[in-house]
C-alpha cells in the first residue's frame, strides 16, 4: 500500500514535472499518510486525527502551485494568484461548493482557512470555520486513501465545502481529492505549461 501518483501528461516539460513529483507530491505524499493516520487520545479519550495539518499542507500546496507554477499577469499579488488559480483550475464542475459560488469558495479557502491558520493560531476568524474528515483510523484507512487518489469521478456525494449563516465546514478528504485534480487539470494547460517552464528555466540560471 502506497501513495498513488497524479496522472500527468507525457507531454509535461521536464523542469515542470520535477516540481510536480518533487515538491509538490511530496506535500500530497504526506497528506496521504495523515488521512491514514489516527493518535491515541489518551487514557479516556478518544482517538485524535490530524485535521490541522492536513488542512495547513493543502492549503499550502495551493498556495506553493499558485506562486511559482500558475501563470498570472505580472504584479498579481499571492492572495489574487491563490484564488485565481483555484477559480481557473478546481473542479468546480464536479464539486461546487454549498451556499456560496465559486469565487464566494475560494475567497473563504484564503481568508477564512488559509490564512487564519498560517498567521494567526485560527484565532481572530470571523466566518466561524470548522474542519471535517471522513476517515477513520480503522485497519483499512490507507486503502481507502488509495481508492480516493485512484478515482477519476468524485468520491463523495457531499461538497468540500458547506457555508451557511452559522459557519463554514472544510471536508478534508474531498479537498485532498479536488486539489489533486487542480493540479492535474493545471498541468493539461499547454499555455500554463510553456510559461511555468519558462519561469522555472529564469529562475534556475538566476541561482546559478
């Protein structure tokens, strides 16, 4: 049992396909073990899953894609370059959000998960956000993480992400899913391709 690689195009430049299965995947890979994983709750408690962190490695992959892979006018700041590779790239079509539109969703994922979680503890967050998993850490988790990255239709029958007056509810397990395909949607853009790997050949001789 294993984590189970995006489905890229043959087609992906080389510079490119090295960020993609270097970091990229590798903030994935973790994601994987995490959704798999659950922490003894103590003597009387019960067990603990790792709804934080996950949350805090797929927001940053997003955020990681949208600044140095995702192709945007030039002076577009990181929050703009965050929601616009989301509204370009996610898979809406499959798993719109509840009660919000889609911009509505990925104004949220930024200033009510994203940046929150990274800045300020959570604390100080006035859209009331929760966080949600559907796993459990029985014997057969890490298979079932396994059938989710395999998948090419989507999983759940319930959206990623639930808004109504009282609060904003992020379900892990099928952001894992929806991130996965932005990236895999991004990465059959042939003008996003060219210009990321442009970007990366500039960067690459810059440091050199």
């Amino acid at each position: 049992m294993a984590y189970v690689p995006l489905d890229l195009p043959t087609s992906l430049p080389t510079p490119v396909g090295q960020v993609i299965r270097g970091p990229v995947e590798g903030y994935l890979h973790d994601v994987h073990w995490m959704l798999a994983t659950t922490l003894p709750g103590g003597a009387d408690g019960p067990g603990r899953q790792l709804q934080n962190p996950i949350a805090m490695t797929l927001l940053a992959t997003v955020a990681g894609v949208s600044t140095e892979l995702f192709q945007a006018p030039k002076g577009t700041g990181t929050g703009t370059r965050f929601k616009d590779c989301l509204i370009h790239f996610f898979p809406w079509d499959v798993d719109p959000p509840s009660g919000v539109s889609n911009e509505e969703a990925a104004g949220i994922l930024y200033d009510g998960f994203r940046n929150p979680m990274v800045h300020f503890l959570g604390l100080w967050n006035p859209l009331r956000t929760k966080l949600g998993i559907v796993f459990r850490g029985t014997e057969d988790a890490e298979a079932r993480v396994e059938d989710l990255e395999r998948s090419n239709t989507n999983p759940y029958s319930d959206p990623f992400l639930v808004v109504t007056t009282e609060k904003r509810v992020l379900w892990l397990d099928q952001f894992y899913w929806d991130v996965r395909q932005m990236i895999q949607n991004w990465a059959r853009d042939s003008d996003q391709m060219a210009g990321a790997h442009e970007r990366i050949l500039t960067k690459s001789r810059t440091v050199r």
